[in-house]
C-alpha cells in the first residue's frame, strides 16, 4: 500500500501532539486536554499504524505502552565504569575541592575557572546507549562496573527519546541522566493506590526505583516517570561540544529533557550564590533533589582532572544539610528478625523530615535505647539525610509521664520466651521454627539476591503465600505452581506474574553449595563462613555430619560458629528441609576439594580498605576468594595482608601498628594477573 503524503505529515502531527502532552501530563502535571481526548489521539494514530505498518517507527508514542515481560534481567557491563561523586557538605568542604582543582590546573587562574552548575536529582542513575540515533540499550547503575539490562521499562517513559532529533546522529552515543518520579506524579499515584488499598511507596525515589525493577513493562508504563539528562560518556562518529553547559544543551536540541536550572559561573561566590538559590527554592522544585553539582565546565580540563577513587575531581556533590525534625516517641514494638533477634522499633507520632513522612524508625538494640537515654513520650529529634534511614538523634525534652522501654519477656509474635544474651545488648525469641516472623524472614533471606536468589520473589509475596498456607517453609517453594498460586486468589497475583516467580523459582534450582549453605540462614553462617564450609567440604553431606573438630579446622571457623552448625543439622526438622531440597532437584557443580585446598591463599586473611578504583571493592573481595583467601572486615595480628586503596583509613592505621603487610591495588591487580582471575 502506499502512503500519501497528506498521511505521514498526519502521523507527524500525532507524534508532535502525544509527545507535547505526554510532556504536560507527565513531567508538567499541566495536562491540556482529558484523558479521553488523550486516548482518542493515541487511537487515531495506532489505527493507521496497524493498516501501513511502514509509517509505525521506533519512536512513536505507541512504542512505550509495554509489551512482552521479561524472565529476568541480563547483566551488562558498563564499557566505561559509573563513577559516584565526592560530597561536600560545607563552604569549607567546597574550599578543599576548589584547592585540589587549583593544584592540578596550575596554569588557571582559579577565580576565573568556569563552573556549570545543576542540581542533584534524586533519582536512579541510568546509562542509555543509541546507534545511529537508535535507543539500542539502557540499564541501571548497579555497582558502578555492571548493571542490569531495563531497556524494556525505559522504552515506556514519555520524554525518553527512542529516537534521537537530528538528521545526523552519532553512530554510538552514551547519555547518561537520572530516572525519576516528579512529585506530583508520585503523589497521584500514591493517592490512587491508598483508594484501591494497595502498597503506597515512601518516596518518589523508591517508587521510581521499584518502578524500573519490574520484569514487566506494563507496570512501568503506568508509572508516571521521567527522565532527566546530564552527561555524555560515549560518541562516535560525531564531535562533542567544549564545554558541560554545551553538551546539555546539545542534548536538549537531540530531544531530552535536561534541567531548568542549570547555570555557569566564575568562582566559588558562585556556586555559594546557586547553592543558596536553590535551596530556597527546592520546596517548589517539581522533583526531589538532595543538593546541586558543580562540575568543571572546560571539558578538556575535566580530562586533565581525571577522576580518584571512582569519584572525578571536577565534579563535587554540594549536598544540602541532613534535616531534622520534632516529635514524640508514642511507643517501641520489638520486630523478630530471621534468627530471632529482637529489634526495636520507635512509632513516633508522624512527622515530614527530609521528603518522606517517619512514623517508625529503628532503634537497632537495647543498648541504643540506652545510649540516648529515651523514654515513651519523650519529645526526640528525628533526623534524615537523603535516602539515608532515619535516626533518633536526641531526646529533645522528658515528657511528662513517661515509661520507661522494656525488654518484653514473651516473643511479640509466637509467645515463646526471649533470650538475652551476656551482655543484654541481643535478646531472641527462642520460637525457632514455631515462630511464624522468624519463618517469614528466613524464607526472605531464602530466595535473597546473595542467597537463591529468587529475582521478583519479594517479602510481599511470601508473606501471601505464608498466609494462605501455600508454603510453610523455604523448600516448599519447589512445591509450587502458577496454577497453585493463582488458585489462592492472592490480590495483585496475575497469570504473568506468577509464571515469572515459579520462573524465577525453577531457576535457584540450579545454584551453587556456597550460596544454598548461606541459604539455610544458619547462626553465625555469612557468606565468608558458606565459602570456606563449601570449599573445605565440597559437599553437602559432609558438612552435614562435621564433628565440632572438624568444623573448628576450618579456616574461618571458630567455637561459636561451630557449636551453631551442629546445632543446626542436629535438628530434625532442619534434617527434613535439606532432604526436601534434594528431592526437589536442587544442584550445584561439584568442587573439587584437592584443587580448592591447593588454592594459593587458603589459609590467607585480606583485609580490603579505602577504594579500589579499578576493581571496586565487591569484585576484589571475590577474586580473592576465589584464590581460597578468607576476606575479613577488621585487621588483627593474624591478617596475612591489607590491601589499602585511596582514602584509606584506620584499618590502614591499625595494620601499621600491628606490623601486617600493605599492599596497593596494583600489587593486589599484579597478584590477581598472575593467577589469571
Ligand atoms: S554527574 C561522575 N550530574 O549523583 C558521576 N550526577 O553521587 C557523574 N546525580 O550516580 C554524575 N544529579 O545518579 C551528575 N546533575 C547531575 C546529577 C548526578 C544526580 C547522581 C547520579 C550519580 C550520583 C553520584
């Protein structure tokens, strides 16, 4: 069929009108025409997309209503790394980052050096890719190195550009920006799910963290999410601009959305001008932000810069202060986590503190409780910095009749009685497995990330299925099916949905004795701990019949651990579990012991310190395990060696002291070459 002119020039204008009030609707809130105009427009042009699909390209707005779920997200790995920024929270903090820009650029004179100004959003950093002015690809942070693949929820939001506004476009280009949910946006869609009884987000920031980790993109599509651009990483076949305030509006001309409060300036007047301007005017700000960033304008001067620590030196974070807020402590409830232990947990009277409204804060143990000497009905201060948890600061005044904060005797949760342990400091609930809160929690750390990993699987979930007696217990999961599920009536639950968690489920099935050990949430068991049992042993029955002695010969393993061990296969239920595991067909590959006792660092402990530029701190952890070395968290006399990286601190001091070997990260990089990991 062909198309006339007089039709593309229509679909045109249908594109220009759904982008223009997508725009209003979505990141404006200044929505021109009804819904049901909106859905008239948005009609028109799929009817004629469907009779000439040639007229149906990437970047029509019909593009971004969802499609297919995924079964999981693909990890990508980032060709140059993330990087995170360095804060300043002070005029004299901002004075030590202008200083170290003045020892590297000798030849600026410093008060004439040229900043561009922008606002911290706060949001989820996200790095978009396009090929010949394509959206290829998009995916989060993660740990700076590697992310996850979310291109099919990007796709969904309204001011994303699919395709890039330009005639000419770079072959490769990388933007990276921030993903969130303006406010009025986050606080319809909160209203709307506080109608239809469903789970309200705490903040515009989770709810656009929880909106772009869906597997479907439906539900990303609902989200009234934008997103905000502000660098460049990559480009090919194409020139950047000289300049930061340049390339932003460059990117602006390609069809982002970049901020309207961006400025450049001289001198740190400036940015203290800009600083104070926008705190002021962060309260009418369509969107959270946690500070401004100031970065080097001269992009060839940010190339000379370079960057320390995964943080470049010509950008700082000045960050707005932590804020505080007033209240009354109304009572403290004791949660049971997944090995009893009993937290506190503060209900103060609701207060709005740093952009979210606190109602619970944690008090964390009795000691703390002690520690700031509070009391039911005390007036405390509450302070929030960012998406930091809250704190209880201070006990402001001593209300006028008080209780005191007691350690209750009887589990909150099964009635079974609480243990304290010596020094009063933990207190458990001795319900084990009877306990209905330590169950659900297990099962929480169960199918956790470290752990199954069972991606999608998440304490909403579980709970329902605790609650409708699908499941009692972690290996009751393999039991399950969408069928099953579904047949539960659980609200929320759909066809798709519960494919993808039996998906996600089916998955863990194929795992690995390291991670299934730190599974079974044993006392005392971390990941360190899983590694050295699963190394050492390389079985599973074997761990499961360990003497004392044996486990104590492990290195990584002292008398407590050990005792908690034997305790933990002794019990039979336990011993009913891990044959249920076995007979639901959970595998891993076999180790070879031999090989793993002849790694060159067994019976080695590393501490890592300060920042590993190169690696990160998590993938250096893992090489050297890998090497059969144990990785501890504190230096003592028997550390085989510390690696210290930028920024080091006590650890550095202490190892110094105690006499233990320092390395660098090069000599760790040297080390971990030679052995080809
Ligand atoms: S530039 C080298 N500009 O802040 C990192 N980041 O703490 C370059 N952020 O992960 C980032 N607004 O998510 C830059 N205008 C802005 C920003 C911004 C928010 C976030 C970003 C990054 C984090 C670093």
């Amino acid at each position: 069929m062909s198309v006339s002119p007089e039709l593309m020039a229509q679909v045109m204008a249908l594109h220009e009108q759904l982008r223009y009030h997508n725009h209003r609707y979505y990141v404006l809130d200044a929505p021109e025409i009804s819904d049901a105009q909106y859905d008239e427009l948005f009609q028109q042009l799929k009817k004629i997309e469907q009779h000439y699909p040639e007229l149906q390209t990437p970047d029509s707005p019909t593009q971004r209503v969802g499609g297919e779920a995924i079964g999981a997200f693909q990890t990508i790995t980032h060709t140059i790394p993330m990087l995170s920024l360095g804060n300043a929270f002070s005029t004299s903090e901002l004075k030590d980052f202008e200083r170290k820009l003045k020892e590297r650029l000798e030849s600026v004179d410093i008060d004439e050096l040229e900043y561009c100004a922008e606002l911290k959003l706060d949001g989820l950093a996200i790095s978009l890719i396009y090929e010949n002015g394509v959206f290829k690809q998009g995916a989060t942070r993660g740990d700076g190195a590697t992310g996850e693949d979310i291109s099919h929820n990007l796709r969904t939001i309204r001011n994303l550009p699919l395709q890039l506004n330009t005639l000419k476009p770079p072959l490769l280009l990388e933007v990276r920006g921030e993903v969130l949910m303006p406010r009025a946006g986050f606080d319809k869609f909160n209203a709307e799910a506080q109608q239809k009884g469903e789970r309200l987000f705490a903040n515009p920031r989770n709810a656009a963290a929880g909106s772009v980790r869906q597997l479907d993109p439906n539900i990303a599509a609902k989200r009234p999410l934008a997103f905000y651009a502000y660098s460049v990483t990559q480009i090919e076949g194409s020139q950047l601009p000289a300049t930061q305030y340049e390339v932003l509006q460059w990117l602006k001309s390609l069809g982002f959305t970049i901020s309207d409060d961006i400025k450049t300036g001289k001198g740190l007047a400036f940015v203290e001008k800009f600083y104070a301007d926008i705190q002021q005017r962060r309260p009418l700000l369509a969107y959270d932000i946690d500070g401004v960033v100031i970065k080097v304008n001269d992009l060839a001067k940010q190339q000379v810069l370079g960057m320390v620590s995964r943080e470049p030196r010509w950008a700082v974070a000045y960050k707005f202060p932590a804020q505080l807020a007033s209240t009354v402590l109304e009572s403290v409830d004791f949660q049971v986590g997944r090995t009893g232990a009993l937290t506190p947990v503060a209900r103060v009277k609701p207060v709005f503190v740093g952009g979210v409204t606190i109602s619970n804060i944690t008090l964390h143990n009795m000691d703390e409780i002690r520690r700031l000497g509070i009391e039911i009905g005390d007036t405390v201060e509450v302070c929030r910095a960012g998406d930091v948890i809250p704190k209880i600061t201070q006990v402001l005044a001593r209300g006028e009749s008080t209780v005191a904060i007691e350690l209750p005797l009887c589990c909150p949760v099964c009635q079974s009685p609480i243990i304290q342990d010596e020094k009063g400091v933990i207190a458990r609930c001795s319900g084990d497995v009877y306990c209905d809160a330590q169950v659900q929690r297990r099962l929480a750390h169960f199918v956790s990330r470290k752990a199954m990993n069972a991606d999608g699987l998440g304490e909403r979930w579980l709970e329902q299925f605790l609650e409708k007696g699908l499941i009692k217990q972690s290996a009751d999961l393999y039991a399950l099916n969408a069928e099953k599920i579904l047949a539960a009536n659980i609200e929320g639950m759909g066809e798709k949905l519960a494919e993808n968690i039996i998906t996600a489920i089916t998955k863990t099935k194929q795992t690995t004795l390291q991670r299934f050990i730190y599974a079974l949430g044993i006392r005392g068991v971390g990941e360190g701990t899983s590694l050295a049992l699963a190394q050492y042993f390389g079985d599973l029955d074997k761990i499961k019949d360990a003497s004392m002695e044996a486990l104590i010969a492990v290195p990584d393993i002292g008398e407590v651990s050990a005792k908690w061990i034997v305790a933990y296969f002794q019990e039979p239920l336990h011993q009913q579990q891990l044959q249920a595991f076995v007979d639901a067909g959970l595998t891993w590959p076999k180790i070879d012991i031999e090989q793993a006792q002849h790694q060159p660092l067994v019976g080695q402990s590393w501490v890592l310190t300060g920042t590993l530029s190169t690696l990160g701190r998590d993938a250096a952890k893992a090489k050297l395990q890998q090497l059969g070395a144990k990785v501890s968290g504190s230096v003592s006399k028997k550390t085989s060696v510390v690696v210290a990286g930028a920024e080091a601190g006590s650890k550095l001091a202490d190892a110094q002291k105690l006499g233990v070997t320092v390395w660098d990260e090069q000599q760790l990089l040297d080390l971990l070459a030679e052995h080809r990991v």
